[in-house]
C-alpha cells in the first residue's frame, strides 16, 4: 500500500540508480514528489495536420514513424537519431540528440504523437528533441497543457511526469487539512483534486484554481499559527511597569535630537504594553535611518528605573559594539550602567573586564543593560532580573536561530521564575503590509516611517556608460581627499560562468587598488570570509583605517560609517530594490552631503532601477519590490520552507483577509481544533517545518 509517506526507492515504477538525482532535488518520499510542482507549461494541446505546421510554432502532430537512423558527427563526438513522421498530408523530420534511448521506445510503422517547436535546417523543417508517446495512450507529454518541473542533470521532466502519473494510478490517500465548510464556501478545490489540476491541468484556468487553493492552505496555515502562538504568549506573566509622568518627555529631553512622529507613537505602544502584566511581543519596523536605536534605548531605560535588567542582542560582534557605543551616549547622564558581551568584547562602562567577571556582574544585577550577541542566552549566562529581551535585526539571526530566540526568553535564567521577559524586536528592512498580515500575525506592530528633519536625503544616481563611471570615481577620489569614506558593493565573490559578465569582489578589489585608489588602503569584504576576519574589516573601516570598502551584500544592514558618504553599487540589477535601499542607508549617517551611484550591468533594467532614483521611502520600495520580485527576497522568505506556490500569492491582500478571517472563526468555535484532527496535524507540522517571523 502506497502512502505519502512511502520512500520513492520503494516504488515499483523507481530504478534505483535515479534514487541519489532525486534526492538532490529534495525529493526522497511520495509527498515530495506529488508536491513538486511545475515551473511552467507548454502548451501542446493543438493537434495539426503536417501540412499545416510552420516555422517557429509551438504544436503537436501525429503520424505514423520512418526507421530511426543514427548518424555520428565526429567533430563533436555526438549521435544524431533521426527519422521521418508521415500523415495523410505531409511529412516531417524528427532529430534527437545523444539519446539512445530513443531506438529502445520508437519502432518503424508506429502511429506516435510528437510535441515541439517546429525549426527549420538546409533540409527543411523538423521538430528538434520532441516530446513523443504512443498515439493509443493518453496523452501524458504530448497534445496538451505539459508541465516542465524543476530538473537536474540527468532527471528530465518526462522523467517526473511518468513517475507522478504512476502515483495517481495508484489512488493515494491525501489528507485534506482544510475543513469541507471552508471549502465549499471559498468554492476551493479539495486537495486531491489540486494536485491533479497543478501536474496536469485541462487549462491553464485550473492551473490557477489549484494555486489558489494551495497558496490558501500555507495563509490559512500560518494565521492559524500566528493566532495559537499569541494566544499563548498571552497567557504567560511579566513583570508590570507603572505608568511614569511624563517620561517620554523627560527622555526626550535628554537627547541631542528630536524623536520623529513615528518614534514618538512607538514608544507610546512600548510604554503602554510595558505597563501590563502580559509579556509585551511587539517588533518597530523601520525605514533605513527612521531611529529604532533611540525607541529601543527608551524602553531598555524605562525597564532599568525600576531596577530590571535588558538583553539587547545583535546579529554581529561589530554591529553589538555599535550599540553598546551608542547606548552609552544615550545613558551618559543616568547612573545605570552598561555591558557589552561578546567572544571578542568584556565590558562593563569604559572599563574592560574578563568573560567571567563580566558574567557574574550581571548575575549580580550590576549592568542594568546588558548588549551582546545571541550567545547572552546561553545557559551560562544568568541575570539577576531580566524583565525585557530586545533583538535587533532578527531576520539576520538565520531560520533556525530565530525560531529559537522567542522560546529561549522564557526559559532564560532570568531570575523571575514566575515571569518571562518582555519581548521587542526591531527590523530596519520595510515590510510590506500585505507580509506583515501574513508571517507578523503573532506580533504588535509599530512602524517608523519617518527620517529625522535634520538628515538630508542620498542622492542617488544612474551612472549607464563608460563614461558617466569614470565620472563616478573620479568624485569618489575627490571624496577619500576630503578624509571621507567609500562602499564598493557587487553582487558576487568568485566568478561564475553562468554570470560571467560580473565583476568578482577579489578582482575588482586588485583593480581598485592598483589603478583607481592606488593611494588609500582599500579593504575587501565577502561571504566566504571567517567571522572573526569579517569583523575585523568592519571594525578597520569604521575606525578609518580602510579607505575604500569592496564588499558583498554582507553590508546590508545595520552598520554606521558616519564619515561614509559615496555608495557605490556595481550591477545594481542584480538586487531588489529593497536590498538598494539598505545599501543606500549605510551612506548619509552623518551631516555631510552623501551619493549612492548605481552601475547596472550592460543588460541591466534601467526602469526599475529609477524608482530608487525617485524615492527614499523604503516602505513604497518595498511594495514594488515585492510586486516586482515577489515575497521571497524579504528576511529570508526562500529559505523558510514555504511552497513557492504560496510565495506567488502572498501580495494577495484579500485572500490573506480571508484566510484570517477563517482561522480566527475556527479558533473560536474550537480553540484546541479537537473537530479536526487533520487541521491540528498539519499545524504541528508548520511548526516543525516552516518559522514564523
């Protein structure tokens, strides 16, 4: 008895040497492979006569098959299997390349039906590697809609679709997850009926249908989750902090600069979610500049007046020193002290300290904020009172990392064994609203859409041709002559023959070097690098000591050059129009006037490049992006174990409503989902597979 749970080595229609081909695909059992979905499809559904088929077209044809000849050009070692297909009408050439397998299925004298693009050669026309079956069979890869799958070296979508349509012969039970109620009400295809509609569609109308149905479970899915996990966070206790008068003003006061609008609403939900006794869960979604360091501060200094402890933790040692820096600027005036932990830094104030005097003046309660990495939270670091957690950047953190840091803050040695902390977390990277309904349910939201009065906009600039990019660095060395500071990004670190045309980071650092900044001290920064030699980069650069940066996307987020004030971004195609706009960001942190360039490639797509010329707001970049890309460029998406399927829908805003809507009525009729089994299966495995922001 076959099952979706059945290994593919198990099956009758499997050879095993195709078992290690599948796997790198990710394809090891029978639900792996029913859920692999097409990319695309041919449309093959139009049966012509010979006669009527011409050059370029796209069809299929049937007739009757000529011997197969096998010829050899010796120029490059390759067999050539052709033969002759024949109807009442006409005749027509059919040409494999490499591919014995051909005299094996084909014999002289069948009737066959072949799908392809007719071509045409010195000889005539001819279908050039057609897609081919037996006329009596149903049509399978041939006179319909043909899905194209996913492949790799040596597994070809004819391959795939042999096995699926194997599998739905066998009448494998499916488990529908999704109540019949909510399906018949949203007129959704039950599963079974999805999967045949997504392998093999009578139109492309039911490609659609199936999308929708598939892209509605993932949504429903996740709002579900969203919804059980609040409902649980807000079950727990945290320790209540009393409403202080006027201490948004005071605080406020105390700063070189005004809090924007924006800031001020946020520390207003901060302040007010502080003041329950149920663990605040908020995340400040930011625009690059808008000041999420200033309301996290605020929050960590309302929690030290009453003599509690924070954990503020960051993604990198250099990007955790930046805080702790800043942080003391902003607690200069305050008797409360500040620690920073890290595998490089010990440090209490000013003062530097070993690990472990460090690790028991915070079990003595002596740093009332405590910045470092994710490592805080390991079980060898004890607080005296942690009441609240915040993480910057948590996206940075990986999928894995993340689904942990949330858990580990209710078990932390906190030392209020009848409360958890409260929990804030703080993103720079704009969220479209439709993402936020999606994979933020769980979360209190406030959002920071405002840039600081005083802070002038980067000019950002297209620099197409040779000689607009020598104009570019010539006013970057006119810069570095000023004593101020340059990014090089590009989009790649060795070379790729796929991407030939690209500068590789290593070359292009040799090249700036030695005959474009051959007199100030360029620094070179990519993926590949170890952590500790990465932060020595970025410590080097932010203490001036690197002129010049040449660097990957590894820059994207967080650090604050001040004295930086020219952005320059090779093959600015490459990246979505978010990623621009952080790269942007890294430039004016300072009062000095600052530029980012953008240098597409020879190919590259001017038009959507422009929309970073004309705006600075992230959180429009950030729609068009995703109604450009799609969702899976926005923190880590692709690599979060949601279908791709699901991906493609989820700028859907009213189907992302409705599938709340749906799970809040389920949840509330039957909070434990002890009515549907299945429904509660399904959530237990999102939870084992796919984390939720």
């Amino acid at each position: 008895m076959i099952s979706l749970q059945t290994p593919l080595a198990e099956l009758s229609s499997m050879k095993k040497n195709f078992l290690p081909k599948l796997e790198t695909l990710g394809l090891v059992s029978v639900r792996d492979l029913l859920f692999h979905f097409p990319v695309r499809y041919e449309d093959f559904s139009t049966i012509k006569p010979l006669a009527e088929v011409v050059e370029n077209e796209k069809t299929t044809v049937e007739g009757t098959l000529s011997a197969i000849v096998e010829k050899k050009t010796w120029k490059r070692s390759m067999r050539i299997f052709e033969a002759e297909l024949s109807d009442d009408s006409g005749r027509i050439r059919l040409v494999w390349f490499n591919q014995k397998l051909v005299t094996d299925q084909l014999k002289s004298g069948v009737r066959i039906r072949v799908s392809g693009k007719v071509e045409s050669d010195r000889d005539g026309l001819v279908f050039r590697s057609p897609f081919f079956e037996h006329a009596s069979r149903r049509p399978t890869h041939t006179a319909r809609l043909v899905p194209i799958y996913p492949e790799t070296y040596g597994l070809t979508s004819k391959f795939l679709r042999w096995q699926i349509e194997f599998l739905f012969g066998k009448k494998i039970a499916v488990p529908d997850p999704v109540p019949e109620t909510i399906l018949a009400r949203l007129h959704l295809p039950p599963t079974p009926r999805a999967l045949r509609m997504m392998h093999f569609p009578a139109s492309l109308t039911e490609v659609e249908v199936a999308k929708k149905r598939l892209a509605f479970d993932a949504m429903f899915l996740s709002q579900l989750k969203s919804l059980e996990l609040k409902s649980l966070w807000k079950k727990e206790q945290a320790v209540s902090f009393p409403d202080i008068p006027e201490f948004l003003e005071t605080f406020e006061k105390t700063l070189p600069f005004a809090l924007t609008g924006a800031q001020q609403n946020a520390a207003r939900d901060i302040l007010a979610d502080l003041r329950k006794d149920v663990p605040m869960n908020r995340l400040i979604n930011g625009d690059v500049g808008s000041g999420k360091t200033a309301v996290a501060a605020l929050s960590a200094r309302r929690v030290a007046e009453d003599g509690f402890q924070t954990a503020l933790l960051a993604p990198t040692e250099v990007l955790a020193f930046q805080h702790f820096t800043t942080f003391r600027n902003f607690f200069s005036h305050t008797p409360f002290q500040i620690a920073l932990l890290t595998r490089s830094y010990h440090f209490l104030d000013a003062e530097k300290s070993t690990k472990e005097t460090l690790k028991n003046a915070i079990r003595a309660g002596l740093p009332s904020i405590i910045i470092g990495t994710h490592a805080l939270l390991q079980d060898d670091v004890r607080f005296e009172k942690l009441a609240l957690v915040i993480v910057d950047e948590q996206h940075r953190f990986g999928v894995a990392e993340r689904g942990k840091l949330q858990e580990k803050t209710k078990v932390a040695a906190d030392g209020l064994p009848s409360a958890i902390p409260h929990f804030l977390t703080l993103t720079a990277t704009p969220i479209p609203r439709t993402l936020a309904l999606s994979f933020l349910g769980n979360l209190d939201l406030s959002v920071l859409d405002e840039v600081p009065k005083n802070r002038p906009p980067v000019v950002t600039k297209i620099a197409a041709t040779r000689e607009a990019r020598e104009t570019v660095f010539k006013f970057s060395r006119q810069e570095l002559k000023r004593g101020r500071q340059v990014f090089v990004i590009l989009p790649l670190v060795e070379t790729s023959s796929t991407l030939s045309e690209m500068k590789t980071a290593k070359t292009k650092h040799e090249k700036l070097s030695t005959k474009i900044f051959p007199e100030f001290h360029v620094g070179l920064l990519h993926g590949k690098m170890k952590s500790s030699d990465k932060e020595s980069v970025l410590r080097k650069f932010k203490e001036g000591e690197i002129n010049v940066l040449v660097s990957t996307s590894v820059v994207e987020v967080g650090i604050d050059i001040p004295n930086a004030t020219v952005m320059i971004i090779e093959n600015a195609e490459r990246f979505g129009l978010s990623q621009l706009h952080q790269f942007r960001g890294r430039v004016g942190r300072g009062t000095e006037s600052s530029y980012c360039f953008l240098l597409p490639g020879k190919n590259g797509d001017h038009d959507r490049l422009n929309a970073l010329v004309e705006s600075g707001n992230g959180f429009f970049l950030a729609e068009k992006d995703l109604e450009l890309r799609g969702p899976g460029s926005f923190f880590g998406l692709r690599q979060s174990g949601i279908p791709d399927i699901a991906m493609s829908h989820l700028g859907n805003a009213r189907l992302i409503a409705i599938a709340k809507k749906e799970a809040e009525s389920i949840l509330e009729r039957d909070p434990e989902l002890v009515e549907f089994p299945l429904l509660k299966a399904a959530l237990q495995e999102l939870s084992d597979n796919v984390h939720l922001e």
